[in-house]
C-alpha cells in the first residue's frame, strides 16, 4: 500500500462511504480505514480538553477493556486518538491523516509503504500502543541497535504519558536486562537479536527440561540454575521496519548458534589460517591457473610442490594433501577476487558482506563452500569454523510466531 497520494485529500462522509464500495482493492480499503477519521477525530477533540493525569486514567481504561477481551478493533478510534494527543503534548508531532491510515493498515496486518521523511517512527507508535494493551508485550524491529534506541528515546514519552512502559533491546546487553526489556509493554530491537533470544531461549528450556528430569528421578531435589529463566515472553505482535530487507532479501540466511568446537574444528580453523600466511607465496601461472570465467583456482605441479614444502604445525599433520590445495586454492581465490571496504568491512572482529545488489550490510549472512572462513583468516580475525548447530531458525520463522504480525 503506498500512502504517498492519500494525504493531501482523504475521502470522508457520503464520499468515503461510496468510495468504499467501489474502486480498486487499495482503494477501497484505504477508504473503508478513512471512515474511522472522523470517529478518531471525536475523541481527540474530548482528549485534547483534558489534564495528563486524566489521559493515562484513559489509557488505563482502555488497558482493562483490552484484558477483559474486548476486539482490539473496538479500541482502535479511542486509542489512536489518545496517541495522536499524546504525542502532540509530549514531542509537539501530531499523526497526521495519513499516518492514522498507515497505523490502521499496520494494525490489520497490510505492509505500509512510507517515503523517508514521511513519518514512519511515528505511525508506527499506534499500531504498538494498541498491540500492547493487552500486555502480551509488542515487538518493533529496526535494521540495527542504533535505530532501535534513537526510536525508544524519541516515542518512549508518548507510551510513558499513556502509563506504558519502553524497553530496548541492544547487542552488547546482558540476560538481566534483557529480560526486563522484553518484559516492558513496547520493547525496540532488530531481527537479529529477536532471533537470538528465541534460539538462547529455547536452548535454555531444554537445559532446564533435561535437569527436571534427573529432579524428578531424584525425589524431587531442586534444580541447577537456580535463577536461570528464558528472557522472552510468548510472541503477540511484531511491527516490522524495511519488511522487503528483513522478511525477502534475507530469507535464505538462518539464524544459528553452534555447538561448542572440538578438535577437528580447532583443526580446520588451523588450516585456514595456515593458507592465509602463505597465500602471498603463489604466483599466477606460475604455481597456480586462474580460469577467468569460471572464477577458479587451481595449483600447478609447482603450485603443489610448494604447499608441500611450507612449514606447518602439529595440528595440520593428520590433514591430507588434497585438503591442503583446497584450504590454499580458497585462500589465494580470496587474495583475488575479495577487497576489503567493497565486498565486505570488519565490524567488532566480524566479517560483514556488501550485498552487491543493494549496497547495504547484509548482517548475518556467509559465503558458502568456505570462502567466508578463508576471508576471516585473511583478516587474521577469530575463524567462524562449523562446529555444529545446537539451534536454528529463520528470522521469517521466528516472526511467523507471533499472532500478529
């Protein structure tokens, strides 16, 4: 749905009535939402009379109704209108026509397309108030940790005069205070970290499911991690903020959290290592041949003879020649064909891919066949070898969850 053509005439009355009858799909849905206008409008003129004390004993109405069971929907002219004058009172922005309709297509569910600078932190605060009465808890996910808390500062005191309360998810918090912003009525965060708490949850409640079972067998003794409890609450309503990045653009890339290394993956992450040092060593058509079309490396008989001839550790002895081409082969590709600040950039010790297509940080997402390793010891940073997954789960996943999205 684009809004961009509906602010400056939004249909009401006789007008909105017909028009939500005929016309096309977007149309008629955008003047069936217009009908709400002037009920919003009601309210806000009742609103706008009255102290700060009395809008939150408002909104405190609204929360009972909410928890009593009454259809959000019911609620929705009542609410945004308290809204609309929260943030006038508070941040001296008023939710213009338009952004009442975004608000209203958001909280039925239908993506929202927005111009930058046409309000979209904003709008987003009615769907969320609304979501969050029922205190179930309502999730908004940004594109990175620095929109998540600018957001939370900038609409926490409209939420705060209507007696809700804000929390900020960010990547360097710990269990705790993760905790107490998931448990706050409207949390801000990214995917990423929405996905990762589910994952840590869901391992966690295993850990604790397998201990009350030795509990058990054991009359009933008390179990270890005593304190230790998930951070999220079950997911109600997710609004999500650049949807086509989040929801398409990253759909192959899942979120995981792998098991504890071993040996082997000590190992691999050696050899790794081992070509990067070396791989400054090699010569084109001298000890390898690069097949420009195909993108491929591959050693010569001198080439070869070199890997053989390089000094290696203890740890690389058990691993065969063969391998040892390959993990070099990958290394000098790499050397090739990767440039730092334009395939990718380093960021807290991690290597991040440029999407080609669009110029964004595409976080979370790897090369496949180990080239996003051999970049990793390329920039002699921690190598991110695969050591098996204890949890996994798609960001699309993780949001088809909630009951409203």
């Amino acid at each position: 749905m684009n809004l961009e053509d509906t602010s400056a005439r939004v249909p009401q009355g006789t007008l909105a009535q017909l028009q939500a009858v005929g016309g096309g799909p977007t149309q008629r849905r955008l003047a069936q939402w217009a009908l709400l206008l002037p009920k919003i409008d009601e309210f806000e003129k009742q609103y706008v009379e009255q102290s700060d004390a009395k809008l939150r004993k408002e909104s405190l109405s609204l929360r009972y109704r909410a928890k009593s069971g009454e259809q959000p929907i019911r609620l929705l002219p009542e609410a945004y209108a308290l809204v609309r004058e929260a943030a006038r009172r508070t941040i001296n922005m008023r939710h213009f026509d338009v952004q009442v309709l975004g608000g209203i297509g958001l909280f039925l569910g239908i993506i929202a397309e927005m111009e930058t600078g046409e309000g979209k932190t904003l709008t987003a605060t009615l769907p969320l108030y609304l979501h969050a009465l029922s205190g179930r808890g309502a999730l908004l996910a940004t594109v990175n940790d620095y929109l998540a808390a600018r957001d939370a500062e900038w609409m926490g005191p409209v939420y705060k005069l209507l007696g809700l309360s804000v929390g900020v998810i960010e990547t360097e918090m710990r269990q705790p205070e993760r905790r107490k912003a998931y448990a706050c009525d409207i949390t801000y965060g990214t995917a990423k970290e929405f996905g990762f708490d589910f994952l840590r949850d869901r391992l966690l409640k295993r850990r604790i499911q397998q201990q009350m079972g030795g509990v058990l067998a054991a009359a009933l003794g008390t179990s270890a991690d005593v304190g230790e409890e998930p951070v999220q609450r079950a997911p109600h309503f997710a609004l999500v903020d650049e949807a086509d990045s989040v929801l398409i653009d990253d759909a192959r890339t899942p979120l995981i959290i792998s098991a504890i290394p071993g040996e082997g993956e000590q190992r691999e992450a050696a050899c790794y290592k081992w070509a990067a040092e070396a791989a400054d060593q090699f010569v084109d058509d001298e000890h390898y041949e690069y097949d420009h079309e195909k993108k491929k490396i591959e050693l010569t008989l001198e080439g070869r003879q070199l890997v053989r001839s390089l000094p290696k550790s203890e740890i690389l002895n058990p691993v065969g020649l063969v391998d040892l081409y390959d993990y070099m082969e990958r290394a000098i590709k790499v050397g090739r064909e990767f440039q730092r600040d334009h395939h990718y950039v380093i960021r807290d010790d991690e290597v991040v891919i440029v999407d080609e297509s669009t110029g964004r940080l595409a976080e979370g997402r790897k090369w496949r066949a180990g080239i996003h390793q051999a970049v990793e010891a390329r920039e002699d940073i921690e190598v991110t070898v695969d050591s098996g997954q204890a949890a996994r789960i798609t960001v699309q996943d993780y949001f088809l969850r909630c009951k409203h999205l």
